[in-house]
C-alpha cells in the first residue's frame, strides 16, 4: 500500500481549518447584520407616549342641532349629530420633544365606524401640528350614544 504524504494530509487539515474559519466568519457577518438592523429597527419605532382620549357622538332625530364642547385634553365631544349628517374637531399638538415625531391614531370602541381621520401626523421638534377627526351617522343610524376611545401613539423619527 502505498503511504500517504506527510505533506498532503496536513495541506487537507488546513485547508479543512481555512473552510471553517471562513464559515464562522460568515455566521458572525450574519448575526452581527441581524443584530444591527434590529437595534435600527427599534429606536426608529420607539414609543415616546401614549395617550388615551375618552370620546362619544349622541345620534338624535333630523333637524336637530347639538353642540360639543372639548373642554379638557381627556375628553373629545362629538356633541349631537342627527343622521345623515357630520361634524369634526381638530386637536393641535405641540411636539415639545427633543426630536421629531410621528403620531399615529387608533380608534377603539363603537365610535370608530363614524370617525375618520388622518393616522400619521409628524411633526417636527418644536411645531405645532392639527390633527383632524371627522364624524359621520349615515341615514338610518340608530338613535342613541356611541362613544370610544382615542388611542394617540408618540414615536420617535429617526
């Protein structure tokens, strides 16, 4: 039988190293890439606050008119609307942060199939910004109050 070199198996282990070592590399890119773009990803969308605003709208007979009042910053009144008929409010906010923000709005409760809104407001640091809700009762709407809940989510621009 004829015996293998001493050169040529250690010439097979280093390259067996080599392959490995170039293995380890690419895991530790890939894991340090991962890791990176989830650090980015989290302070981009981090939440600053969030802000929960009480609101209702009384549905009433035609011909009627109603009034809301927003008299403090925990309760938006969409006063009295009668059918087939709307109404809105606007909300300005100061962005006093260190930075520029975004604010995105989620409505909650039997309010929300009556309101719309614009859901991504930013502002920049130090502006002021008007956030605009508008409600609608569609003909036939059945009599009564409907309230919900205003959810605002403060994020961080990056």
């Amino acid at each position: 039988m004829p015996k293998k070199s001493l050169r040529g198996s250690l010439g097979n282990k280093n390259q067996k190293n080599k392959n490995k070592m170039y293995y380890l590399a690419i895991i530790v890119f890939i894991v340090s890439l991962i890791i990176f773009i989830l650090v980015i990803l989290l302070v981009k969308n981090s939440v600053i606050e969030k802000r929960i605003i009480k609101t209702a709208v009384e549905v009433k007979e035609k011909n009627r008119i109603g009034i809301g009042f927003f008299g403090n910053s925990s309760f938006l009144d969409f006063g009295i609307v009668s059918e087939g008929s709307g109404t809105s409010k606007n909300m300005i906010i100061k962005n006093e942060y260190d930075t520029n923000i975004i604010i995105k709005v989620k409505i909650i409760g039997e309010i929300r199939k009556f309101v719309s809104y614009k859901s991504n407001l930013r502002i920049e640091k130090n502006k002021t910004g008007n956030l605009g809700f508008a409600v609608y009762i569609p003909p036939n709407t059945e009599m009564g109050k409907y309230d919900g809940e205003i959810e605002l989510i403060f994020k961080k621009i990056i």
